[in-house]
C-alpha cells in the first residue's frame, strides 16, 4: 500500500467510524494525502512526524473550526510494533503533553472559544510515526555492526612462456613443512617396491618417486565431459626436499591452449602422476581438453591414484574415503573455512562476469592443501605399510593393510598386520584371526591355520561361530586327517550350510570314521 492510501485511512474519519452516538467529526481531521505529501516534500530536514503534524494543524487554521470528537471513541495507541499504536492502561505522558499544547494554541486563535482537545488520531500517527522511525534506526545500526571484509586480489600473475601468457600462482613449502602431522618430504622416502605393493599396480616398481608430478584440477563441474572445463590445474613436485606448488588459472575462456602446453612440459619430465581419483576424473577430462583444443595429448604416466589405495586401507572403518575426512581423521589436519567443493563451479562463473577475483581466493587455498595432502598422505600410507610400529595403529587399519599385503602376494607382512590387528578382539579380531588362518594355511602351517581359528571362536558372540566351525572341519578332514574333530565342528556348522549339503557331510564324516573305526 502506497503513502497516499495509508495517510488517507490513518486520518479519516469515515462514516460510522464512532462506536456510541455519531458526531460529526471535524473536517481537519480529514485530511487528506494530497495535503500532506507537499508539505513532505518542504520539510528538508523536519522529520517526517513532525511534518504531518504541523500539516494538520495548517489545516486546522485554515478551516477555522473546532474539532469535535466522539466522545466514546476509544482511540488504540500501540508502541510496542508497526500498526496502530495500543495504550497501555491510560493516556501516554508525550500524548498528554501534546494535547494539552493544541488545546493552547486553539484557544488563542479562537478567542472566547472553549478549550477543545486536539483530535487523538493526529497523536497517534504522531507516535506511530516516531515508533517506526525508531525501529528504521535500530535496524540500521544493527546492520552496521558487522564490517564488509575487504576484498584480497587474487594471488596470480601473468607469466609470458614460449607458448603464450599463463597465469600463474606459486608457492615452495621448505623440507620441514608438515600437514597436520605427516612431513610432506616424507612423500620422497617412499619405495617403490612398496608403493606397488599397496597400489597393486606392478608398474609402479621401477618407477623414481623423487621425480613425481602431483595433480589435482578444480573444474566448473563434475559431470566430466566437453562441457566441463578445468580452470585451476594445481600441480606440485620436489626440488630437492622442498614442495614447489604452481598453480595454472584459466582468467576467461578461449585461452586454454598455453596452459596445457606448460602442463605437458611439466609432465615430461617426470615420472608419474599422483592424484585422488584422477584416473577416473582429473586425467581423462585433461585429456579430452588436449583434443578439443588441439594440443598434442602427451604420453600417459605411469598413475599412482590415492584413492583407491585409501579406500583398500581404510575400509574397515566404515566413514568412507573422502580426501577432507581422511585429512582430519588420519593425519589430524582440520581445516579452518574451506570452500565447499559444490560452491567452487559458482564462485569461477561470478568471476567470469566481472567479480574482482576475491571469492576465488578460497578455492586457490583449497587446491593448495588438497596438493599439499596427497605428499602426506602418499608418505604416511607407505610409513604404516613399513610395518613400523604396527602396535601404535588402528587395528582397522592394520587389518586393512593386512588383506592388501595378502593381495600383493607379501604373505610374511600380510601375517604380521594380520596378528597386530587381531588383538583388538571383537569381529574386527574375528576377521584379522581368518585372513592369518588362511594365510598360514597357504603357507603350509595347518596347525597354526587350526590355532587362529579356535582363537577366532573365542571372540565370537552367539551365531558368529558357525563359518569358523565350518572351515575348521575342512582343515581337520581334509589337512589333519582328524575325521573326529571334523565331524564334531562339521554338526556345529549346519546354520551356514544348505540342509542337503550338511546332511551330505556329516554322512561322509560318519562312514568315513565308521571304516577307520573297523
């Protein structure tokens, strides 16, 4: 509702608008927007009340009347919140004050008349007036306590290569630099031998570590494909024992092809990628931009993916393996204000339509650790592999290790994380207590195979034991000969085997010792 039509109902009378006998009430006090707006616009730096005010009164004057009110019209005078203003018990003091100024002023210009009260509505705007100008100034205030942060140039300079101006953000951490508590030179102590062991990937064996390339993009999407485009490529490598970190930005669209001729220089001359689930995002979406902008692809590195040697070790603890979360649970980094991945797209196309680059000053930040995590993370993965304190870790981990050892054919590191894990007891100690069982069995060593699984029992809770009972009567009928024993566990095995195979078994087991028995 406009101005006009809120004065107009605020000092109208109306018809009927007296709830006893109706009196006529005074044309003053029907005033109307027309009347005040003009006097608005003159006040200069008269308050708004006031102006309004002193409108009616001009009216008064000019009509020349008494008001006349109703005298059982009960006006409502609120000053607690926007509407009419409530009166609370009696008369308001400012309200008093003001009528008894009116009836002054009326009875000198109207000499010989009667004092007449001014018309309580013209007050009640008065105050209402006042009431909102007031909350107008506390809101104002209260939005001013909190300062606009100054906006930080973004940290990037253009650089004039043989293949065209790049932009470029660097940074060198010295040798001592850690994230959390894992040193990122301890990412150059990695042996090759074991890297491939955990990662599963023979080729990485003959590979030089110190001559690594750690990549990792941030992209205006994570669809893949033409339409997402990589707009920071952060990379990083050691000189020496400190971490140089260089970060290519894309400032506007079109100008891709020097910074992927700068990045294939850089990947020729190293030895092989480490990246968080770049086999399956980073690398085939900077391949597809090698194409689309016609750059010769250069030659694929052998790949060390972090996330899929995470995801073997960490498994078992079930809060799966997103790089944030294992910064904080596994090397103790927390983050202070990261971006959030899911905005980073958002704050790259604001750039792009004229923001001065201070939102993206964050996501830099955020690339950078991410860089600075995958050096830690590679060291301190390849520390626990070591076997090196085995008694000091989580024994999740340690069984995690364990079935990765097994898998790489490492039988004798595989038994030892196998054996530290199992000290944790529980299903956790159950299934590290299986994977030595079935190592020592591989190895020859029945006896031990059939000790890892009566220890195993132990741990198990009621209906957890029928799968041990079930490979213990394999071992004992088929790898100590012992049918006794055999068919003793074969009857305790019966809830994990179909009722035609267990009946089956215990047959055997039964004529099997019947004609040893003859």
């Amino acid at each position: 509702m406009d101005l006009k039509r809120k004065l107009s109902r605020l000092t109208s009378a109306g018809p009927g608008g007296s709830r006893g006998t109706p009196v006529p009430v005074n044309t003053v006090v029907e005033a109307r927007a027309e009347v005040i707006a003009p006097a608005v616009e003159e006040a200069g730096t008269t308050t708004l009340a006031e102006v309004l005010v002193e409108a009616l009164r001009k009216r008064l004057s000019m009509e020349g009347e008494e008001p006349v009110l109703d005298v059982n019209r009960t006006d409502e005078v609120r000053t607690s919140g926007p509407g009419a203003l409530q009166e609370h018990g009696g008369e308001h003091s400012s309200l008093v004050d003001l009528r008894e100024e009116a009836r002054r002023r009326f009875a000198a210009r109207k000499a010989g008349v009667a004092d007449a009260p001014v018309d309580p509505r013209v007050e009640s705007l008065r105050q209402m007036l006042s009431f909102w100008a007031e909350r107008q100034g506390t809101a104002s205030a209260r939005r001013a306590v909190a300062p606009v942060p100054e906006p930080r140039a973004l940290p990037v300079e253009a650089r004039t290569t043989s293949f065209g101006t790049v932009h470029v953000a660097e940074q060198v951490y010295p040798p001592e630099h850690h994230h959390g508590m894992a040193p990122v030179a301890a990412a150059l102590d990695v042996e090759a031998r074991l890297v491939a062991s955990l990662a599963l990937h023979p080729e990485l064996e003959s590979v030089d570590f110190t001559r690594m390339l750690m990549l990792d993009t941030e992209t205006t999407g994570l669809a893949g494909g033409t339409g997402t485009v990589p707009f920071l490529v952060g990379l990083a490598w050691f000189e020496g024992r400190s971490l140089r970190v260089q970060q290519l930005f894309l400032r506007r669209m079109g100008e891709e092809a020097p910074m992927l001729r700068l990045l294939a220089e850089r990947m020729a001359s190293s030895s092989c990628l480490v990246t968080y689930n770049g086999k399956s995002f980073d690398w085939p979406l900077l391949r597809t931009r090698f194409v689309l902008n016609r750059v010769p692809v250069p030659k694929e590195l052998p790949h060390l993916d972090l996330l899929h040697c995470a995801r073997r070790v960490f498994k078992h603890r079930g809060e799966g393996a997103r790089l944030v979360h294992l910064e904080s649970k596994v090397l103790g980094h927390h983050r202070v204000d990261d971006v959030d991945g899911a905005l980073i797209p958002e704050l790259y196309f604001r750039f792009l339509r004229g923001t001065d680059g201070s939102e993206l000053v964050p996501v830099l930040e955020h690339n950078q650790k991410d860089l600075l995590l995958l050096a830690a993370l590679l060291g301190d993965l390849v520390r626990r592999f070591r076997a090196e304190g085995t008694e000091a870790q989580d024994p999740r981990d340690l069984l995690g290790f364990a079935v990765v050892a097994e898998r790489a054919g490492d039988a004798e590191r595989a038994l030892a994380f196998a054996k530290a894990a199992a000290e944790g007891g529980g299903t956790l100690g159950i299934e590290a207590l299986v994977v030595a069982s079935r190592l020592c069995r591989r190895a020859g060593d029945c006896e031990s195979a059939v000790a890892h699984l009566q220890r195993a029992l132990t741990f198990a809770r009621p209906g957890q034991g029928a799968t041990l009972h079930l490979s213990l009567t394999k071992l004992y009928e088929h790898s100590l000969k012992d049918l006794s024993r055999a068919l003793y566990h074969a009857r305790l095995a019966a809830p994990v085997e179909l009722p035609a195979d267990h009946q089956l078994r215990l047959e055997r087991l039964e004529r099997r010792l019947s004609r040893q028995g003859a």
